[in-house]
C-alpha cells in the first residue's frame, strides 16, 4: 500500500487532532509542519514525528518528500496556499470553510482537476458513522416536508470581542465570524442529504467590527442566525423546508430533526453527530400534544477520532479507489453549493470579506 506523507500548515488544536487521527488511518503518516515561525513549525512537529520544518509555502511544493497537505492556516489563506500547493502536485485536505467564497473554491477545484490531485474540504460530520447512519435511515421518514439542524456553542471569545478587542474568529479580514466557523455545520449536511435549496431566506445576528474604520466596506460580523432553506417541487411549490440554527453566543442543547410523512428522524452534537433515534409517525386523532411513537435508538460506532473517517476517504481518492473518488466528486459538490449558500446569506446581511472584492 502506498504511504502517504502528509505535511501540515497552522499549528492550531484542531492540527494536533488531524495529526493525531493519522494513527488510526492506514498508510499516512506526518512527515512535516509549517509555520510562519520556522522555529515554531519545529517546536510543533518533532514532538509529532515530523523530520522536515516550513516557514515557506513554496517550499512545500517544491519538496519530492511529501504527497498530502493538510491546511488549518486562517480561512482567508486557504485559497492561494491550496491553489500554489494543487497546482505543485500535492494532494489537499483543506479545513472548514474551504474557502472565503464560491468563486474561489470554484477556482481551487479546477486547479485540482488540472494537476490531477485530490482537493477536500475537511467537514468531519459528514464522513462519520453517526451521518452514516442518518443518511441510511433517512427512507424511514417517509416524504421530508421540515428539518432542523441545529448547532450552538459559545465562544470564550465572547468578552474579549464585547470588550472592544478583535479576535481573529470574528474578523472579516480573516474571511471568518460564526456562519463560517460554526454555521458551515449544519449547512453541509443539509446540502449532502437534500441538495442545493431553491430559495435562501437569511437572517444573520450582526455587530460592529471592533475598530474597523467607519467607511469601511466590511463593517460587521455575525454572532449566530437562521437560515430557511426551501425546496421547490416539479410544479415550483414550496415542498421542503430546512431551517439552521447556529450561533456562538449560547450552547444549544436540542437536537436535530427531520420530520417526514411516516416518521420523525432526531440526533445530538451536529459536529458529531451521535444518539440518532426514529419514531414512527401515529395517527392519534385530535389532541392537544404531538402523538408519536416509540423512539427507536440507532447503532452508531464511538471513534476516539472521528477526523479519521474524513482522512481515509481522502486517502482512499488519493490512491484511485473508485468508491472513494465518486465520493470526492460528490463533496466537491457539497461544498460548492454550500459555500453559495453562505455568499447569498452573506449578501443578504450586508456582511463582506476583503476576498469577496479581490
């Protein structure tokens, strides 16, 4: 079996959690970090095995020593890092949210199928065994006409942003704020399981950029909000809708649900989705509360890292398995339509990146 090196750039948490995945993941292994700090870069990747250390993104792509790269740098940086390295031959996971817009991961994709190399955006909850096990049990809901996918998670950044100061997750600069860091959640497995919506009615919690400049064209930054998603039948009738919910200024705490004609499908923790059960839908006659039936709990495997599903699809592409590649086709296509469906989000709340006028 082919190896895989892999090298990474950001020497963030969610790096170490990528890094440590490749335990679990046959034939990949790290072999280099990056950091503008080569000393950093050290410091980080030698405790983790690494044997080759970046300050240089051009660098990577010039080295013979490494096949794969993993980019955790900020949102903004995703695209000319992932289109230099694509272009260079390198195989790329690139992190949530791919990139800052449509346009450029449009553009990052057809590099890739350029150079002949894999490019995927790492959505960890929609490679797992709980969105598995959500996507087989789906059939059972009957005809889908509501859904709500949901996902809340304060920040500890909180008080420092109501404090006057600008962390990086809520800088327009760095193409982020919580539709792109938390929001994406729950937009990708709406995308994965009913598609690209008909129509996207936006409403974004906002707030001043702490010291951005008054005419600036990037002004504020969202907290939290709501999507409805709607579905258009053959005849152009409304016949589904799909509501999101995200925010980093509270933790929520109920579950996701899609309800069908013949039943109603539940499960916890978007990120990772787990405790999946169904109730059948029951014909009670008139009553004043919802009438259902038993819940049925659904079997979903516990991974002690499930950043390793979404690591052996990408490997799998990487050497040519046919499964696997039909799968890169279909998340190139998830993560297209859901990067469109935050520009229009976006537009709607008057909320900009610098990216969106390069």
């Amino acid at each position: 079996m082919q190896t895989i090196r892999f090298a990474t750039i950001g020497t963030s948490p969610i790096t170490e959690r990528f890094i440590d995945s490749l335990a679990y993941v046959e034939g990949a292994e790290i072999v280099g970090t990056h950091s503008r700090d080569i000393e950093k870069a050290r410091s980080f990747g030698q405790p983790h095995g690494a044997t080759l250390f970046f300050d240089d993104i051009a660098a990577i792509a010039a080295s013979d020593e490494i096949d794969a790269v993993y980019i955790a740098s900020p949102i903004m940086a995703h695209f000319p890092q992932a289109r230099e390295l694509a272009l260079a031959g390198k195989h790329l996971i690139v992190e949530k949210s791919l990139c800052s817009n449509v346009s450029e991961a449009m553009n990052l994709f057809d590099a890739a199928h350029e150079a002949g190399v894999v490019v995927m955006e790492a959505m960890r909850n929609i490679h797992g065994p709980g969105f598995a096990a959500i996507e087989q049990a789906l059939p059972q809901v009957g005809t889908v006409r509501q859904a709500t996918i949901r996902f809340g998670k304060r920040t500890s950044r909180m008080p420092r942003l109501r404090a006057g100061e600008r962390p990086a997750v809520f800088d327009p600069h760095y193409s982020t704020g919580s539709l792109m860091d938390i929001g994406v959640y729950c937009i990708e497995p709406a995308i994965a399981l009913f598609g690209a919506p008909s129509h996207i009615d936006a409403r974004l919690i906002t707030m001043p950029v702490p010291g951005e400049p008054q005419n600036s064209p990037y002004p504020i930054i969202d907290l939290g909000g709501e999507l409805l998603l709607s579905y258009e039948d053959e005849t152009g009738r409304i016949a589904t809708v799909v509501n999101i919910s995200y925010g980093k200024v509270g933790d929520g705490l109920a579950p996701s649900e899609i309800q069908g004609e013949a039943g109603t499908l539940l499960w916890d923790e978007t990120s990772e989705p787990c405790n999946v059960r169904f109730s059948a839908a029951v014909d009670a006659g008139y009553g004043f509360a919802a009438a259902h039936g038993e819940l049925c709990e659904i079997e979903v495997e516990q991974l002690p890292n499930d950043m390793a599903c979404e690591v052996g699809d990408f490997c799998r592409a990487v050497r040519g398995e046919a499964n696997a590649r039909a799968l890169m086709d279909r998340c190139e296509e998830v993560s297209l339509a859901s990067l469109a469906v935050m520009d229009e989000a976006r537009r709607q709340s008057g909320m900009r990146f610098p990216a969106d006028d390069a």
